[in-house]
C-alpha cells in the first residue's frame, strides 16, 4: 500500500470521486488500483487568497513497483482492550455516559455481560425531558442535558477532537462508524458528530450490548455502596422510590464530573479520589457569517463547512485562558442538572447550519 499525501484540491468535488482527480495529476493507470481510502481531510485557509482542502489517501496497487515515488505504507490495526481476569464476574456500570457504554461495550468484547445503571432516562426519553425542559423550565434533576444515556456531551455539538495522541482515538472513532456515524469520521481533521447522530449511535450502541448480554437499568440511582475488608460487596440503588441492593465484585464508578451528590457519598465513605484541575468559562455568541468571513475570507469559490476557531493564552503566572468548544451552526442552550443553578452549551447538529455559534 503506499500514501499520497497533500493533495490540494480548489474545486468542489465529492470525497469519493476524490480518486479520479488523483489517477489524473500522478498518472496512475486506474487498473492497477485494487483498493484505495482517504486516510485526512483538511481545510487550509492560512492564505485567504489560496484556500483549499488538503486530502492524504492510501492507495493498494497491484504493481507496486511501477510506482516507487509514492511513500509506502502498512495496513493500521486497530488495538484492542483485553480485560483478564474478570472470569465470569457480571460487573456493574454505574453510568451510561461515554465512560460506561465504551466500558460496556469493551466488556462484552470480551465476553462479558454487564449491568450499566444510570440515573436517567434512556435516551428516547432524555430528549423529551429535555425538550420539556426547554419550552416549560421545567427541570429533572436526575434527567436532563447533563445527566441520562449518552452522558454530558449527547446535547452538544459532539465533537471528536483530541490532544492526545493514542492509538485507541482510532478505535473510538471506528466504534462510532460501526455504530451509525458517518464514514468520514475517520478522515476529517476535526470530526463532529452532532447531538442529531449521536441519539441514534448511543441507541445502536446500547441495542448492540444488550444483543450480547448485557443489561442496562435506567432510572436507578447508586446512593450507597457496602464495602467490606477493603472490596466492593454490592451497590445500593434507587429506582422510583424503592431501594434495593446489587451484589457486584467489581464496579466501574463512569460517573461524570457532575455527579456531586455521588461524590459526596464516595468521600463519606473514604473511597481513595484524586483531584483534577477544572476550567470556568462563559459562552460567547457570534454569528456564523463573522466566524467565516475571518476564516475562510471572501474570494474562495469552494463550499466550506461552517468555520470554527481556536484561541489560548498562557501567562507568566502559569495560568491560561482558552477557547473550549465552539459549536459552529449551532445554538446556546439552557444545560443546568441543579435547582437554583445556571449552566450553558453550545449544541449543533450533524449539519451545523444555524446562524450563530
Ligand atoms: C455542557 C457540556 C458540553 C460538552 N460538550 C462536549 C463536546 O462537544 N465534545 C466533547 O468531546 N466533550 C464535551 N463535553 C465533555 C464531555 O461531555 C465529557 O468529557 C464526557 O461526557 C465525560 O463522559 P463520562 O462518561 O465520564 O461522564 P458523563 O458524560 O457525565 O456521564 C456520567 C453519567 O453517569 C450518570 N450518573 C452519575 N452518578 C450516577 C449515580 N450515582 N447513579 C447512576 N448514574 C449516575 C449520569 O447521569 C451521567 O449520565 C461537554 C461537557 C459538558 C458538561
């Protein structure tokens, strides 16, 4: 297999035909391709009079010699989480967020079959609380932009972008495609999903793990957790009211940075927990035409997606300040979990054509 990196491309062109452009500009004979993938896709608006996409792809060839000019590259494996020593164990989740399905669904990997509780709606539900939410303020603590399947991200523009640098990105990513995200997912820049996909993905997630056994309890709440000799012996639950207890040797806490009143429970109980440092941030509207006029500039004739960007500052003192997430198209939403709190996002869908971000 060999690369062909910085492809740029100044006309639109759909990504699949992407392929004829390239047999043209490097004369490769058409029949000698076997196989052949977008491995990147970028924007470069660096000089607002040379804007273009920037494609890498990776090409089979049958008669590899006969183009040696090409760099030659070996197939990726996607790396897999092995989990030993569980046995048979029915270990229990407590979230649904993207700690616990991930959880789950590396569990039934490997052959086990999990219990995830959550304390909130299964996500057909959750969008309807939320959308109660919404038009009538009316808030479920339990239930809501920040809490229930899919977690704090599912009403936001679901972004999939990374600083780190390891190679399970890629497995998330190929997790996402299987379960219903488009296939460009794997090659573009910054790859969004969109609160719109995400509901359907979380659902086919879900579907999947319960097909290979393994459950998923909504609406149950962790509120204590018997612990004796230094091991877990079984979770304390509520589920409308009634309380009832769930033996379990191991338990994955996917709970969130939300998830106060649990915390609280876990200090009481002196579960070892280690701090992490936080950032407070406000929400900034702009509209969407000022973001992509300063982006992309006025003379491109290319069909861009909205623009975003990203600015950070680092002072002397050690302290920064920086761009968290913008949702390009998209739209500021009400997201509080608490009474008497106030919290905001941005959320878009996969199309990201609203006016604002
Ligand atoms: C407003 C907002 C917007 C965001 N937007 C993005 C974005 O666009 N892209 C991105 O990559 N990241 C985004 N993030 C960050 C991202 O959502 C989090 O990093 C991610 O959700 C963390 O996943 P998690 O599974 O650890 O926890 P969470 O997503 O918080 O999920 C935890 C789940 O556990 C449940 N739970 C908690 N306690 C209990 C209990 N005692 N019993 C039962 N269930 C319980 C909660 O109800 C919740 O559903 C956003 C975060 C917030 C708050």
């Amino acid at each position: 297999m060999v690369k062909i990196s910085n492809i740029k491309i100044y006309e639109n062109i759909e990504d699949d035909k992407i392929i004829d452009l390239v047999i043209k500009k490097y004369k490769i004979n058409p029949s000698d391709i076997s196989n052949w993938h977008i491995v990147k896709k970028s924007i470069d608006a660096r000089k607002k009079d040379d804007v273009h996409y920037n494609y890498s792809i990776n090409l089979e060839l049958k008669n590899e010699n006969k183009y040696k000019k090409f760099e030659k590259v070996t197939k990726k494996t996607l790396p897999n989480i092995e989990i030993n020593n569980l046995d048979k164990k029915t270990p229990l989740i407590i979230g649904s967020g993207p700690s616990g399905l991930f959880a789950a669904l590396t569990m039934v990997q490997n052959g086990l079959k999990p219990t995830v509780i959550e304390q909130g709606d299964a996500i057909e539900k959750r969008q309807e609380v939320v959308n109660n939410f919404r038009n009538n303020g009316k808030l479920n603590p339990l239930s809501n932009v920040q809490f229930g399947e899919g977690g704090a991200g599912t009403f936001s523009d679901g972004k999939l972008t990374t600083g780190i640098h390891s190679p399970f990105c890629s497995k998330v990513l190929q997790e996402f495609v299987n379960f219903g995200a488009p296939e460009s997912t794997l090659y573009l820049a910054k790859p969004h999903i969109g609160t719109d996909n995400l509901i359907n993905i979380i659902k086919n997630i879900r579907e999947y793990i319960i097909s290979k056994g393994g459950k998923f309890l909504f609406n149950t709440k962790a509120i204590d957790f018997n612990i004796k000799d230094n091991k877990i012996k079984s979770v304390i639950c509520t589920n409308n009211g009634n309380i009832f207890e769930l033996p379990a040797t191991h338990v994955v806490l996917a709970i969130g940075h939300s998830a106060r009143d649990t915390f609280f429970k876990l200090y009481e109980k002196g579960i070892l927990m280690e701090k992490k440092n936080f950032s407070v941030g406000v929400r900034i509207e702009h509209l969407q035409d000022s973001i992509n006029k300063a982006q992309y500039g006025t003379s491109t004739k290319l069909k861009l997606p909205p623009a975003e960007y990203k600015l950070a500052y680092h002072s002397k003192t050690g302290r920064s300040c920086y761009t968290f997430c913008m949702c390009p198209g998209g739209v500021v939403i009400a997201s509080s979990s608490d009474k008497n709190t106030i919290v905001t996002n941005g959320m878009s869908n996969y199309l990201r054509d609203r006016q604002k971000c």
